[in-house]
C-alpha cells in the first residue's frame, strides 16, 4: 500500500464549473470599440443632418409652390367715390363776386380723397373758393365749400343752359384726376340769373368786370 496521495480526481457532477480565467483585452479589440462608438456617433450625426436635409426641402419645395397671395385691390377713382352736389346761393353775395354758392364734397370711399382744384373752363369767369384748396375729405365725411364766381368779360359770358361746368381736380394717394361734375338744372338758373343781373343784357355794350 503506497504512502503517497495522487492528483485529486473531480467529482461527480464538478467537472466543467471551472472556468478558465479571461484573458486581458487586447489592443486590437479596444481599438474595435472605440472604432464602434465613432461609428455609432458619426452615424446619429448622418442621420440628423438627413432628416434636416429632409426637412428643409420640404419647407423648399412648398414655399416655391404655394399659393401665391392675392393683393388688396386698388381703391377706386376718386371721381368714383366723391359726389359734389350743389346746394344754395350765398346771400349776400360777398363783395366782388357775380354770383356765390355751396357746394358739398361728399367721400363714400375708404380712402381720403383731396380737392386740389375747383374751376370752370371759361374766360369770362374766374372761381374762388372758400376755404382755400387742397381740403382734404376723410372716408364717410362730407365738406362744404364756397364758390364765388367773377365776371372777367361781360361780352362772353354764357347765360343759358351751356353754363361751364365745374372741373374739379382730385387725389386719394394712389391716384389724381381731373374730373367735371355738372351741378345740375338748378345751379344753371341761378348762376344764368346771376349773370343776367351782373352784365348788361347787349353784348356789344363795353365789357363791366364784376367789382
């Protein structure tokens, strides 16, 4: 019988638990992980710039294919939107005029609009107006204006019903025009009896300017 104890044999069901110890990390396979997490960091980075290339020619291409927006029209005329009417004789008529009236400027529009000018295209009468020009008519307001009428040649004065009209010179800020309003049938007769009583009857007698 031998004296000497051999090698310990494993038991039943120990065989295999043991483990070899892990071997340290090699260079190469810390450089593979740092390689990986470049990857993984450069890849969210792709993948962001992407989606914001994305985005961006999407709000591209819908800007160059929206609708495009509709501009506000422009305001009408301002002889579309400005009524002169005539009113009344001024009694007394003020020194040195032939005949005087009111006139009112009424503004139906949304803009101001601007009497710039108010006369009469013939040589025989000259027009002054009160208060002086430009006045301006604000949108749904109405103004009332002196027109006083001198006799500058009684030999050419009208007396009948081709009395001038007025012409009238308006602005709105987008738009100035010339435009004639006729006062109507009323206006005619009292500006035609008006002159009658200013200028004498026969026309070849020497022109008498209204003083």
């Amino acid at each position: 019988m031998s004296g000497g104890i051999g090698p310990v044999e494993p038991g039943d069901g120990t065989e295999g638990l043991e483990r070899p110890p892990a071997s340290p990390r090699t260079p190469a396979t810390r450089g593979s992980a740092w390689l990986g997490e470049r990857y993984a960091r450069h890849r969210r980075a792709f993948l962001a710039a992407a989606a914001a290339a994305v985005l961006a020619a999407g709000a591209a291409r819908w800007y160059a294919t929206r609708p495009a927006p509709v501009a506000a029209p422009p305001p009408p005329a301002p002889s579309q939107s400005v009524a002169l009417t005539y009113m009344e004789p001024l009694e007394p008529t003020p020194d040195g005029s032939a005949f005087a009236l009111t006139v009112r400027v009424r503004n139906r529009a949304g803009n101001p609009v601007t009497v710039e000018r108010i006369g009469q295209p013939s040589r025989a009468l000259s027009v002054t107006i009160r208060p002086p020009l430009p006045v301006t008519v604000g949108p749904g307001e109405a103004r009332d204006l002196a027109v006083l009428f001198r006799t500058e040649d009684c030999v050419h004065v009208a007396r009948n019903s081709g009395l001038p009209f007025l012409e009238v010179t308006l602005s709105n800020g987008f738009q100035k025009e010339d435009h004639s309003y006729i006062p109507g049938d009323r206006y005619a007769r009292d500006l035609s009896a008006a002159l009658t009583r200013a200028c004498p009857e026969d026309r070849d007698e020497t022109p008498t300017p209204s003083s």
